[in-house]
C-alpha cells in the first residue's frame, strides 16, 4: 500500500459527517473523491493529509507520540521527520479540479 487511513470520522457540533472511512491507496494508483457541494469532500482530503486535528483521527498521531497505524509503501513509519515530510507532501498535492472544465475536455475529446 502507497497509503493507508483507518477510522477516519468527522463531526460538526453533534453531527457526526463521516464515520468510519477507511482508505488504502495501492502504489501507482490515482484516486479521485467525487461529490456535490457539501458532501464533505474537502474535509475529508484534508483529513487524509492530517490538516485537522488528531482527535478526528484516533489511529494516527501525527506530532504527539506514539505515532501509529500510518502505512507508507507498505512499512509502518515512525520517524516524525517523515511525517512531517509526507503532511506536506499530502498538503501540496491536495487540489480542487473545476468539474466544469473537466466536462469541457472530456466533450472536447469526444468531438476530436
């Protein structure tokens, strides 16, 4: 696995949002989230990257020890420079795509 999160969940007030995302990300595979607005898409790939808080991600401590349960090409990582390093690495490669434009080249390409 190039990445891995468990028991990822989400509440706002007493709203729970999301609940119990697992995600595992084979080595060279691309992933897309796809919703409507509201769905939680943000505030989920910003969850994947670690930019919320650790007590919305039980399983993985990012600056307080133990750090556990962050599975990276297959090895679990202990080292906090790596996650710091791989929190950037997620944080910059975090990024919206207009569906818009993406129907515009998908007819673009249809009409070649």
């Amino acid at each position: 696995m190039l990445l891995e999160r468990k028991e990822i969940q989400k509440t706002y007030g007493k709203q729970l949002l999301l609940k119990d995302i697992h995600l595992s990300i084979p080595k060279g595979q691309a992933v897309a989230i796809i919703g409507g607005n509201g769905t939680g898409k943000s505030t989920l790939l910003k969850m994947i990257a670690s930019i919320r808080l650790k007590k919305e991600m039980p399983e993985l401590l990012w600056v307080f020890p133990p750090i556990n349960s962050f599975l990276m090409f297959g090895q679990y990582e202990h080292h906090l420079l790596v996650h710091v390093l791989l929190l950037t690495a997620w944080a910059l490669a975090y990024s919206f795509v207009l569906m818009s434009l993406f129907l515009y080249l998908v007819r673009k390409r249809r009409n070649m």
